[in-house]
C-alpha cells in the first residue's frame, strides 16, 4: 500500500483542577450563614411591621369607639331629656317608682 499517510493532531487542553474539597465546603457554609442572616434580618423587618400595623389598629379602634361614645352623648345632649340621660348614663339613677315618691304640700 502505497499511498499517504494521515496524520490527525490532537490538541490537549490543560484541565482545570476542582477546587479543594475544603475551600469548596468553606464557600458553601459563608454562603449559607450569609443567606441566614439575610432572611432573618427579613424575618425581624415583617414583624417588626407587623408590630406597628397591630399597635396603629389598636389605637383606631380606641378612637373608634370614644368617638361613637361621643356621638351618643352628643345626640343626648341635643335631646329635652338630657338630664336624665345624664342621670342614668353618668350617675347609675333611675326614675323613681309611685311607691318612692313623697309629696310634700
């Protein structure tokens, strides 16, 4: 056989060596501490709001409620009978019966 001969170049490449084993896990555990510490820092940011929204609703539903208190006394107060709304309301009296009343003459 004659004839020519073919030659096939191989070019090698340097593989590239994997890190060690303990710069690897190293990595991984700051990345881990890292990532923990950013979500707790999250963590306390919600209920710290959540905290506040509480709190703010709290403080809505006292005024709420001293407002509609005051709303009644205001509509008592434009009534003839405030007296003894007042009475009943502030000072715990009630009308007194037939039986409690004495006429004087």
């Amino acid at each position: 056989m004659t004839g020519k001969t073919a030659y096939i170049t191989v070019k090698r490449t340097k593989t590239e060596r994997l890190p060690l084993p303990g710069k690897g896990a190293l990595f991984v555990c700051l990345g881990v501490i890292i990532l923990f510490l950013i979500c707790s820092s999250f963590r306390n940011a919600c209920e710290l709001t959540r905290d506040d929204f509480i709190e703010k609703l709290e403080n809505n539903k006292k005024i709420t409620e001293t407002n509609k208190a005051l709303k009644v006394e205001l509509l008592a107060i434009t009534q003839k009978n405030y007296v003894a709304f007042a009475a009943e309301e502030r000072l715990g009296l009630k009308k007194p019966t037939e039986e409690e009343v004495v006429i004087l003459k």
